[in-house]
C-alpha cells in the first residue's frame, strides 16, 4: 500500500490528531523506525492517528487497495545476534482470510521516533503493523492482521480473528483472546498465551520459553516449538496432547499420566483437538488449569515460577516490554 499513488497526505505534530474517512472495513498499514504503537478500535468510520511526535498518514481508493492485495503476506527473513551468533526467522508466507466489508478504503500511517495511537473502526478489515524497534500494544481489534516488532514487546488483549505475530528480539504477550488462526513466532523472547481460546494455533522460538495458560483449544492444528526453552500447556478437558523433549525432559501433573523419568516423547490427556509440543534443548511441562491454580509445583517446575506469578504491566513503555 506504501508504493500507491494517487492519495492525500495528513501530517500532524504535537497534540493534532489526523482524522480520515475510512469506511466500515479499512485495510490499515502502520509502519514505524521507533516508539510504542498502540492500536484501539470505536464505533466510528474514521481513522485517528495521535502522538506527540511528527506523523503523516495517507489514504487510497478501493480500487487501488483491491490491487494492491494478493492471497497471501510475504513476511520476510528477520535476524537477531546473540553471543552464540546469528538467529534467523526464515520468510514465511502467511495466507489471509477472505476479507469481509469490500470495498476497502486504504489508510497508510508513516513516522519515525514517535510513540503513536491509531484507533480503527471496529470493522477494520486488514491490520498491517510493522516497528523497528520499541512496542506494539493491540485491544479489542477482531479482524485479520500482522504484525511485525524488530527489537521490543508486543502486546495483544482481547483480539480475534486471523493473525501472524512476530518478535524478532523480545517477549510476545496475549491474554483473552480467540483465534480462528494464529501464527506466532519470536527468535529470542519468551510467548505466553493466558486465557486464549484457539481454533488452529502454531507457535515457535528458538530461544524463548512458551506458555499457553488456561487456555482451550478445538479440533484443529495446534503446535507449540521451541528450540533452546521449555514449554508449558495448561490441559483443558478437551486436548490431549503429543510431547517431545530431545533431552528426555517431560514433566506432566495431569492426573492418570505417569511419564517415565528420561522418557522423550509421551502422549497424555483425553480430547478431540490432537495438540503437539517440542523442545530440542529444553523440558516439556503439562498441566490442568492455570499455574496459579496449582497447589503445589514440583521441584522440577521451578523454571516456570515466574510464570505463575508474573502479570503484564499495565502499559508498555517506550523502548518495549523488558
């Protein structure tokens, strides 16, 4: 959408909102160098954009956003160094949903250093956001989205709908929400899912920890991976739920399902959604509920004390979530 020609141009400073036209279901796209993104939804056909800092925001005709969209959202190779060298997300190609509400209003949101706040129509259609660095904090936005955060934390509180979520460095944190199919990913960051109830869900780091708390899931793909930290799954009546550590490390609370010390791969739990969850270098832990429900923790289940314990802080302060 950056690359359209033929669109107005709003720029603001300080404290003057931009305020577009955009219809019942825009396509937004948001792209920032630095600063925090917070994105909020009302029950208005307009776009707002508001920061303190300069901001421009543009928009394009139907007929330009409806060629502009292909079948799918190509989400380029990322890379983050640590000590041990590179870690790199390979591109993926992720597959949008059909659209509701065509036609399409285009609205294009461009700063640099600035913490910004666009509110959407809560019929928004497509959501693209992508921040170099800082934070992206996402409530109430039901619809299809990406979004991308370079070096920061993001933030995502009673969303739904279709999504692909990725941290390059940095934590990922959802809380009640409902996915028809979510994607996530980060290379170093830890992802925690409290309260979500998923119809397909597949996440994956390399060097972070996963936690899927109190949440359900319905019969579909379901698939949790990381390469170097553990995962933990809090058990709902209705999965069952295929483990594998590579380093014989499963622990598991549930009752009726004993897992033999080094054992590498176990299935445990009842249900029709088939969950599977992975650690090459890390302890697979399973367990009903919420960790904050549970009594006692064993020995073993230290690593995820943190978790049980741990709330979101209530804003995500320039620079990201640490």
């Amino acid at each position: 959408m950056c690359g359209l020609a033929g669109a107005s141009l709003s720029a603001a400073q300080a404290q003057t909102p931009i305020v577009l036209p955009a219809g019942d279901a825009p396509v937004v796209r948001v792209m920032m160098r630095s600063g925090t993104l917070t994105i909020r939804t009302w029950n208005r056909t307009d776009v707002q954009v508001s920061s303190q800092q300069p901001v421009s925001a543009r928009d394009f005709r139907p007929e330009a956003v409806a060629r502009a969209l292909t079948g799918s959202i190509t989400i380029f190779a990322t890379s983050v160094f640590d000590p041990a060298g590179p870690i790199t997300l390979p591109q993926e190609e992720f597959t949008l949903s059909p659209l509701s509400g065509a036609p399409h209003q285009g609205i294009f949101v461009q700063a640099l250093d600035a913490d910004v706040m666009v509110t959407l129509p809560a019929g928004t259609a497509l959501l693209l956001a992508s921040v170099q660095r800082g934070g992206i904090d996402v409530q109430d936005y039901r619809g299809t989205f990406t979004l991308l955060l370079h070096n920061g934390g993001m933030r995502l509180r009673n969303v739904a709908g279709t999504g692909f979520a990725q941290v390059a460095r940095g934590p990922l944190l959802v809380s009640g929400s409902q996915f028809d199919r979510i994607r996530a990913r980060t290379a170093i960051g830890n992802i925690v899912f409290r309260n979500c109830h998923s119809r397909q869900i597949q996440v994956s780091s390399v060097g972070g920890t996963i936690v899927y708390d109190g949440g359900a899931f319905q019969p579909g793909l379901a698939r949790f991976e990381t390469v170097y930290g553990d995962v933990a799954i809090g058990i709902g009546r209705d999965a069952q739920v295929g483990a594998h550590s590579s380093v014989g490390r499963i622990y598991s609370i549930v009752g009726g399902s004993g897992v033999r010390a080094g054992q590498t791969d176990a299935q445990i739990g009842k249900g029709r959604a088939v969950v599977t969850a992975s650690s090459s270098h890390g302890a697979i832990f399973l367990y009903r509920g919420t960790l904050r429900s549970q009594q006692r923790l064993p020995a073993e289940w230290r690593p995820l004390a943190g978790f049980a314990q741990r709330r979101p802080p209530p804003k995500i302060p320039r620079g990201g979530i640490h």
